[in-house]
C-alpha cells in the first residue's frame, strides 16, 4: 500500500468511525430514556418523530442555541479548557478498537480499525487516565462549592478504580499474551467442551469480569456510583456552572466513555466480533461487524438496566468497596490466572 | 526527516513547560505544565521506539501521579504563592553553577558512554524484551525496589494516621 492510498483509506476509516460514534452517543441517549422511562412505568420520548426516533437532533439544535452563559467568578483559561479535554479524549479511543477482521477490497488488505498498534490497549489506558482532567479541572476552574466537591469525588474516584481496572485486565493479558486488542480478540476463537464459546467470560475471566464491570460503571461516573453528579446533594455536581455547548461537550464525554468501555468489554470479554458465519460470502464479510455491534449493544443496555434498577451508594461505601473487596479481588484473580498459566505452559 | 523534526518539537515543549512550571505563580498551572512535560517526554520515548515505556509514562506520571498532585492542590485550595526577589547568592551563584553542570553532564555522557546517538526507533522497547530484563536479569533490584516502595506506604501510613488514635489502640 503506498502513502497516497494509505492516507486516503485512513481518512475514510477516521471519517466513518467519528460519525458512527457520535450517532451512536446520540442515540444511545435516546436509549438510556426510552429504557428508563419503561422500567419506571413511563413512555420516555415519544414526541419528535416516530418512537421519539429525532429526539437526539432536537436536543443537539437546542444545545447549540441555548445561551453560552460564563459566570463571572470562574476561572477561565481551564474553565474553557475542561470541556475540551473531556470531550477530546473521550473520542480519541475510539481510534484504537477493532470492529472487525481484516477485510479483502481488491487486493488491499484493510483492518477495520483506525490504527492498529501493538500496545493498543495500553494506550487507551493512558487516554482515559488524562480524562480524569477534564472532570476535576471542570470542578476546580468553576470555583463553586458544588463543582468542587463533585470534582474532588470525581478524582478520587477514579485513581481508586483505575487500579482494580487495570489489575481485572491484566488476567486476560496473561491469556492472550498481548496488548494488541486483534490478538486478543483472536486467542478467544474455538469452543471448549464441544459448544460452550472459548470468550474469556466463560473460560476462566469470570472474576475479572465483575470486576472490571464495576470498575468500569464507577470510572464512567454512572448509577451506582454517579456520586460526583449526584442531583440531590451536589445539584449537578463538575458541570453544574456549564451551559449550551460546553455542558453538551460533558454530556458526549460521559456517552462516549461508555462506548468506549463496553467496546473494550466485548472485545476482552465476549470474544469481540467472534460469531457464527453463514450464509454468501457478502453475509459473512458483514456478520462479524454485527456481531460485534450486538454485543456492544447488549452491555449498553446492561449500563442502562443498572441505572434503571439500583440507588446510589454512600460516598464511603464507595471506596471501601474498592479497596477492601474489588482490589484484593483483582489481586486474588490475577495470582490464580497466573499459576494456571504458568502450570499448563 | 519528520522523526527528527518531531523529536526536536517535543524536546522544545518539554522545556518550555518545564520553564512555565517555574515561572507560574498559581499551583495549579505549575501543576499542569508539570503534565505537558510528563507528556512531551513520553512522545520522546516513543519516538525513539520505547513505545511501552511511553505508555507508562502517561499512565503512571500524567495519569496517576499528577492527578493526585491536582487532588491535593484542590483539597488544600492553595491559592497563588507569595514571590520573594530571590537572594543574590542564588543569582550569582545558582544560575552560573547550573549552566556549567549542565554543560558538564552533557560533556561527560557524550564523551564517555560509548554510545554514539542513538538512531530513532532503535531502542528494544517491546513489553516482552522489558518483562525479560525485569523478570530475570534484573529480579533482586525489583524485588528490592518493591520492598522499598512497601516500606515508603507503610511510613506514609504511620506518619497520616492521627497520633491519638494510636494511643488510644495502645490502652485498649
């Protein structure tokens, strides 16, 4: 593949990828209403279009025309900044999931996926750690008690779950030998007792899985553990000094961390775009893609049902569960992880 | 061509926030100058093709640690710091000292390290090349610098927790 093909075939992938991403935070929005308003016995949006269907479109037209208000007391280089640090890094991961194999267009071997690199999943690692910034500096730079304390949680937070994150995930970088999330995904091909799929949720990641989920719903700030928002007694929390388009810009953020994270948990969990094929060959160049959007799909709807079903928890119950039970957890899991490997080797 | 171009390019950014960390009176933008620097270096890394070293660079320095420094200085609310108009003995004395220093350092590590610069790219900087080396060549400065790091937790521990509630553990 020469430069001018290469360049060209990367704009196009970025191009996509960016616009499916901000439909699907658009819409996942439209999701998170539509489900909630069924489990509380209400119909959600329904107004603007069939089943509330261009709700989103309104919302986003009213964000962009509301007034951008500045109070007067902020401080303003990183009150500006904050949004834009959140919204930045949130989007950037994106670059480094995989959707798909590697597909065959006239002799030009495209892999679905922005940019391959070797140590892809450590790098969204890093990406997420630098958005912890937009959250506290969004609260530091209002100057408003509220934003203070939600930012104050909000990095607390964070840094605590970070580490049972990264240890729940180092369990399945043991399995696969790798940090490229490709072959990753590719060591959870095959079956184990004849049927049961070889995906690391059913073969030996359990633990790591359940850790993982709840550090992943405290990193994103959602219900159970949305205490750096919490309505009723921080108002709004970091955002609460944000209007129009700088609190549009948190909203997208927050939507697309879960993107990005229920991506990471089909592709180390769930086998990724692993599924049955059948069918034409165009059937089967499709069907892994959507595969891999049906179980994103399933652990968005997952994120959602917990918010639909649990209260929030008391600040301290907050970080005693991650450090007196999801770290030794993690810990435990990954010392057996690793003795199983190391016996079978 | 545009490695080298890079590389200068980070290289400048990561002094000038070096200088900026100095020069800022609020803690705050000493604070996140701090993180371009952090930052800038870890480009450099991987530049030189220590991608891993890199990555942890961001992940441990401009993610953990810096959040914490942030944490802090929002917990404390550390409001701008007073300016004194510097003693004369560290102008006469400090900057000079620090040029011929650095000049120093810079001479030696050039003349005597036997390596001549290092091509971009070239440095074995794979996760598993770094495993190795810390796994088995390097098992006892590990382990000992892990011994370190416990002992340095434990002191932290001893040194935060309130002196009554230790007396109190004492009687009861």
């Amino acid at each position: 593949m020469n430069v001018k093909t290469y360049i060209f075939v990367s704009v196009i992938k970025t191009v996509i990828a960016l616009f499916v991403l901000l439909t699907a935070v658009a819409y996942s929005v439209w999701l998170e209403r539509k489900v909630v308003g069924h489990i509380q016995n209400r119909w959600g949006p329904q107004r603007v279009g069939p089943f509330g269907l261009l709700q989103p479109l309104a919302d986003g037209i009213k964000f962009l025309f509301k007034e951008d208000l500045t109070p007067p007391h902020v401080y303003k280089p990183l009150y500006i900044a904050a949004p834009m640090i959140a919204v930045t890094m949130a989007l950037t991961s994106i670059a480094l999931i995989p959707v798909g194999e590697t597909v065959d267009l006239r002799g030009l071997r495209i892999p679905l996926q922005i940019t391959d690199v070797n140590i892809g999943l450590l790098i969204i690692l890093g990406v997420t750690s630098i958005g912890v910034y937009g959250v506290a500096l969004a609260g530091w730079s209002s100057n408003s008690k509220y934003s203070l304390l939600g930012g104050l949680r909000a990095s607390a937070q964070m840094v605590s779950y970070e580490i049972s994150l990264g240890l729940s995930l180092v369990g399945v970088l043991i399995m696969a030998g790798s940090f490229s999330l490709r072959a990753i995904v590719d060591a959870q091909k095959g079956f184990f007792w004849g049927f049961i799929p070889n995906w690391n949720l059913f073969h030996g990641q359990e633990v790591a899985f359940f850790v993982y989920l709840m550090s992943a719903f405290a990193e994103t700030n959602r219900v159970p553990f949305d205490l750096p928002e919490a309505e009723t007694e921080l108002v709004a929390g970091y955002h609460t000094e944000y209007s129009a388009m700088k609190f549009a810009m948190f909203f997208m953020a927050e939507y697309a961390n879960m993107i990005t994270v229920s991506c990471l948990a089909t592709l180390l969990f769930l086998g990724g775009w692993i599924g049955p094929l059948f069918g034409p060959p165009l059937l089967r160049a499709i069907l892994p893609v959507l595969w891999f959007f049906l179980k994103v799909l399933a652990f968005m709807f997952l994120y959602i049902w917990v918010r639909g079903t649990l209260p929030r928890f008391r600040y301290d119950q907050l970080m005693g569960f991650a450090w007196k039970f999801l770290f030794p957890l993690a810990i435990a899991n990954l010392v057996v992880t690793g003795l199983i490997v190391a016996l079978r080797a | 061509m545009l490695h080298l171009a890079l590389f200068l390019m980070f290289g400048a950014i990561c002094i000038a926030g070096a200088i900026n960390l100095l020069v800022q009176s609020h803690p705050i933008n000493s604070a996140l100058s701090l993180i371009a620097v952090m930052a800038s270096l870890a480009v450099e890394y991987l530049l030189l093709g220590a991608e891993f070293v890199a990555a942890v660079q961001v992940i441990i320095y401009a993610g953990a640690i810096m959040v914490l420094f942030v944490f802090v200085i929002m917990l404390l609310n550390a409001g701008v710091e007073e300016r004194t108009r510097g003693s004369r003995v560290a102008i006469l004395f400090g900057i000079p000292g620090v040029l011929v220093g650095s000049v120093l350092i810079a001479w030696l590590l050039l003349r005597h390290s036997g390596t001549t610069a290092v091509g971009i790219g070239a440095l074995p900087g794979s996760p598993q090349t770094i495993g190795w080396l810390l796994f088995h060549d390097f098992l006892l400065p590990f382990e000992v610098t892990s011994v370190l790091v416990l002992i340095a937790i434990m002191g932290a521990v001893v040194l935060a927790s309130r002196p009554e509630s230790i007396e109190e553990r004492r009687q009861g």
